[in-house]
C-alpha cells in the first residue's frame, strides 16, 4: 500500500473508533429523547435522504476540482454535527446535527475515487475492502466502548468522546497528497450516453439488495433492548462483533470476483435476518452480527463494480451515482422497518429475509459481467 493510502487506513480506522461508539446507539438515544418506532424509522428515513443528495454533486466535483478538498471538507462538518449532537439539549436539535452529519456521507464517492487512483497494482475491490477494512478495525472497538461508556455515564457522553475522536482523525487525513485531476478527450470516450443499459441495470439491482438488507437494520437495537431485554454492553458488543465480521469478509473474500462476493455478501445478511427471527440467546445473536458484516462488505463491491462499467475521467461522478442510487434505498427502508415494528416486531426481519433471497435471484441474474474494462 502507498503511504497516502496507509494514513488514509489510519484516518479512517480512528473514525470508524469514533462512529462505531455512537451508531449503534442512535435509536436508543432518539427513543430516550421522546421518539416512537414510526418517527424513529422517518428519523432515519429523513437521514437516508440527507445522504443521498450530495452523492452526484460530489462525484462531479471530485472528477473536476480533485478529491482531497471533498475530504477535507467532509471530515470537518462531520466534526462539527458530531458536536452540535453532543450538545443538543432536545430531540429537534439532535436531529438537525444528525442530519447534518449525513449529509457529509457526501464523502463516498470522491473517498472511493481517491482510493481507485492510489491503489498501485492492487485492483480496484481489493484496494476498497481493504481500506473498508481498516476503518471497521476501528467500528470493531467504538461500539463496546460506546456500551461501557454509555452504561457507566449515559449516551450523551459517547457523542462527545467521538466528536474528539473525530478531530484526531482530521489531523491524519490533512498529511495526504491532493491527486491530479483527471484530464481526457471527448472522442476517448465515445458519444454514447454516460448511464448506457448495462449501467442503468445495474442500479437498479444494487438498489434492490440495498433496501433488502437494511431493512431489519435501523430498528434491531430497539428490537434486542425492549424484546430481548440486552443492556447497552450487550448490544455494544454485538456492534463490535458486526465491525469484526465486516473486517474478515473484506480481508477474507475481498480477492473474489467483485460479482461472487457481492452475491455472498447479500447472503449473509439474509442468514442474519433469520437468526434474528428464530433466534433467543446471546450467542446466536452474535453470529447474526458477525453475518450482518456482509452489507458493508456488499456496498464496498457495489462500487467496485461500477469501475468497469464506466470510463476512468468519469470515475467520481459514476461512483457519485452509483452512491445515491444505494442511499436511496436508506431512505425508504427506515419508516417501512417502523410499520412493520408497531404491527410485529419480528416480521422486519420475515420481510427483509424473503426480499434478500429475491435480491440473490435478480443480481444472480443480472448483474452485468464485464469482460474488459472501459
């Protein structure tokens, strides 16, 4: 690995620190500061579209302005969101800073791009799980010291610990080197239209396993604390256990074909909505954690993938794309998971288990297979 991919790793490996504290958490801290399971699930559902809105925008401007100033930027306001939750004294308050800090998930895109131009000889899926990698490192640690933190001196506190986690990480990311911005000719690449119908089929899938998987997600910490009756410890371990899980996929399977492991990955997610289901103890919800590993590790290739569908100068914008179109489906999993909690808490995860399976099916079939890179 180059060196700006190494501090890059180690940036992100002390953010995933600071977010895993906190992530894992957010429903609790909403449900303690007044907040139903429907408004929690359109809480969430409001932050799914505060991230996919700046995804195209900021894959263009990482292809015309270069992407270490996305970064940079992004790094900051995170910051700062992670402060104004910290200190928001109401539930209104904290949703503004909450969205605020989704809206910098802005970074995907001109991250993945900056990643893609510094990974040397590695290809592009193992250059992005391995950094993947390397922040869960970091979300491994952050949920079990979220539960200590939290039990011993209330969520509030791991708001604050993050958001000084956060300012450390932004040190480390300012030693990076700025990338060239990418030149080209318009002839290169052709006249044909950028979102051709390989491409367009291909959103259209990962926008499918998208919604599948995170479907039982937004709601599972109010599920294993008001069903379950796990503690705060509990349930941070079981987020540490899904950052490990999240590691040893991508180390593990990140030298697959891109198409093999997202196909697993969804897989994985679908045996954790079924623990989840007909699961009763500790242990077994540790598995499904572990499992549930596999939706990081899915996005991570769903990028991937996008690389070879389309042209090197259009690299940002189709990432930024390719961002949205998976972010789309936060938005609309989130209030659908809360109706479903208020009608029977276990059929998020009924649900999302026959949609994952379907999901397997069409991206089984319908992924597109490129022989040669554009």
């Amino acid at each position: 690995m180059s060196r700006d991919l190494i501090l890059l790793g180690f940036s992100l490996m002390t953010w995933g620190v600071g977010e895993g504290m906190f992530f894992i958490f957010q429903p609790l801290y909403l449900q303690q500061l007044g907040a139903n399971p429907v408004t929690i699930g359109v809480i969430f559902g409001a932050a799914g579209i505060a991230m996919t809105v700046p995804h195209i925008l900021a894959g263009h401007l990482a292809d015309r302005i270069g992407r270490k100033p996305l970064l940079v930027v992004s790094w900051i306001v995170a910051t700062l969101a992670t402060w104004s939750m910290a200190l928001a004294p109401s539930l209104v308050l904290f949703v503004i800073g909450m969205l605020v800090y989704n809206l910098t998930a802005f970074v995907s895109s001109p991250l993945n791009s900056y990643i893609t131009a510094a990974r040397g000889n590695l290809s592009v899926g193992r250059a992005i799980t391995m950094i993947s990698a390397l922040y869960n490192i970091g979300a491994v640690i952050g949920p079990w010291l979220g539960g200590q933190v939290g039990e011993r001196f209330g969520l509030r506190t791991i708001y604050i610990i993050a958001g000084s986690l956060f300012i450390a990480s932004l040190i480390i990311l300012l030693s990076i080197k700025s990338q060239p911005v990418e030149q080209h000719d318009p002839n290169e690449i052709g006249n044909g239209r950028f979102i051709n119908r390989q491409y367009a089929t291909y959103l259209s899938v990962i926008f499918l396993a998208g919604f599948s998987m995170y479907l039982a997600q937004p709601l599972s910490s109010n599920y294993l604390q008001n069903q379950h009756q796990l503690t705060l410890e509990s349930i941070g371990i079981l987020g540490s256990i899904s950052g490990l899980g999240i590691v040893a996929l991508n180390l593990g399977l990140g030298n697959l074909k891109a198409r093999i492991g997202y196909l697993l990955g969804q897989l994985a997610v679908a045996i954790f909505a079924f623990i989840l289901w007909r699961g009763t103890s500790f242990p077994w919800f540790c598995l499904g954690y572990f499992l549930l590993g596999g939706y990081r590790f899915a996005r991570s290739l769903a990028t991937a993938q996008t690389r070879y569908l389309v042209h090197q100068s259009r690299m940002g914008l189709a990432y930024g794309i390719t961002e949205t179109v998976g972010s789309s489906a936060v938005i609309l999993a989130p209030p659908v998971a809360g109706l479903l909690y208020e009608i029977n808490p276990q059929l998020m995860y009924i649900v999302g288990f026959c949609l994952i399976i379907i999901s397997i099916l069409v991206s089984a079939r319908f992924i597109p297979r490129p022989d040669v890179q554009i």
